[in-house]
C-alpha cells in the first residue's frame, strides 16, 4: 500500500485565508506521479472551506456523541463536512487531559462513522528516560483499543509519536532515529498480536510522526519500515511539505 502521509496543522494558521492559500499551494505543487496519499488535517473552523478541494481532509481530534457536550465536535460531524480521517489520541490532547478511556470512545465512534482513525501512541521524555516506553505503548494500545474487534482494528491506522521528538516543543529533546523507530514500529506489533494474533500484525499500518522533514523522510520508511507519516511544523510550508512528498514519486 502506498504511504499515507499526514499534515497535521495543529493550531495553525491564524486565519481562513492563510489556509487556503497553504492548501492551494499544496494542491498546486503535489507530484503528478506522487505514490503516497496526503491528507491534510487543518482546525475544525478551516474543514467547510477546504473540503472538496482536491485533497483529502482529515479532522486532528472529534468527540463521540453529539448532543449537550459544550466545545466539542462529533466524529458524525467531520464526517458530513467531507473528512475521512481522524487523527486521534495525539499526545497534545493527552497532555490536555485525553485518556485511554475517553481515545476508546473517540476510535469507537470513527469506526462507526466509517472513518479512518490515526490512532497516535508514544511516550514522554520522562518516561523514555525511565525505561517505561514498552510498558507506556502497551498500556495506550490495550487501552485505546479496548473492545474493538479485528475486523474493526483493520480499519485503524496507527502511528508511533515520540512526544519527546516533536518538534517546536518545550519538552523536544532530539530527533527519533529509524533504529529506535523501528524498536517501536516492532514493539506495537507485538501488543498487536497479542490482540488480534500474526496475520492482523503483520498488516497492521503504522505511521511515524516527530520532526519529519524532507531529509529525514525516506530513511523512516527504508530503514524502520514506517508506512507513512504524521507531519506538524514542516506541513505549514507548502514547499517543505510537497519536499517531503517529493520522496514518493
Ligand atoms: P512535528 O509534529 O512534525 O512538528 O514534530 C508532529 C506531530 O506532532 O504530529
């Protein structure tokens, strides 16, 4: 299959103008014989503007009912404005509060709107630091995953985040090296099997995300094997991003 490549624009641009333009600049610089799938993941204000435009839209989080639930948005939502993706779990909304409870819910719900979830696993700095990754990937992906069934979890995309790679943040530490992104790529597979047992493993698409650039890109896929990525910061530049691309044609 061929990789799927995420712009997650996180809280980013300042204005629905500025969004257009960066998206119409992706648009126009895409490869004609690109070999990945860009999705562009943009706050939920920018979806309605940017939906039928030519390139896949994904939604960076969504809420699991709708109904008297103040700030949120329903996964029914993003689906009715054009989404096919959902990024959830990513380790920002944990750190504002995201639990394994409330990421089961979210997958539920994606999985029921027929949408795809980016389902985003990874561990902090101090937790790397505490020898805790195996234990922390473990606990997100039981947890996340509780419940789902295979024919569901076939549908789920993982991807493996080291917080402590992001770029642009106070807690980033260094960039990920395919080594130990393969190290995790194996280690999540195994907590995959043990659900869902060798054949949905081996299947199984897992992305990686944490200061990805158009340097960097092509040794994650060689090297760890990763079936694409999630891209923040270098996805707010239309031509680093389309760089990145770049390397699937
Ligand atoms: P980054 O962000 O590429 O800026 O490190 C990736 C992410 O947080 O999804």
């Amino acid at each position: 299959m061929n990789p799927l490549i995420i712009a997650n624009w996180k809280c980013n641009p300042s204005s629905a103008e500025k969004a257009q333009k960066l998206f119409s600049g992706i648009k126009k610089g895409l490869p004609k014989n690109l070999k990945a799938k860009a999705v562009i993941c943009p706050p939920f204000v920018y979806l309605e503007g940017l939906s039928g435009r030519g390139l896949e839209i994904g939604a960076q989080d969504c809420f699991w009912q709708e109904g008297p639930f103040t700030g949120q948005i329903a996964c029914s939502m993003v689906k009715k404005i054009g989404c096919r993706y959902v990024i959830i779990g990513h380790s920002e909304k944990r750190e504002m509060g995201d639990s394994d409870r409330n990421i089961n819910k979210k997958l539920k719900s994606c999985l029921e709107q027929k949408l795809t979830p980016v389902f985003c696993v990874g561990e902090t700095l101090k937790q790397k630091k505490a020898n805790q990754t195996a234990r922390v990937l473990k606990k997100q992906i039981k947890g996340g995953l509780k419940g789902i069934s295979k024919n569901g979890f076939e549908k789920i995309v993982i991807a493996y985040e080291p917080v402590w790679a992001i770029s642009g943040k106070k807690s980033f530490s260094a960039e990920c090296s395919p080594e130990i992104a393969k190290v995790c790529k194996l280690l999540i597979k195994k907590y995959i099997k043990e659900l869902y047992g060798k054949e949905a493993a081996e299947k199984a698409r897992v992305l990686y995300g944490g200061s990805v650039n158009s340097q960097n890109a092509l040794p994650y896929v060689k090297e760890a094997g990763v079936d694409g990525f999630i891209v923040g910061g270098k996805s707010l530049k239309a031509k680093e991003f389309i760089a990145i691309l770049k390397n699937f044609c």
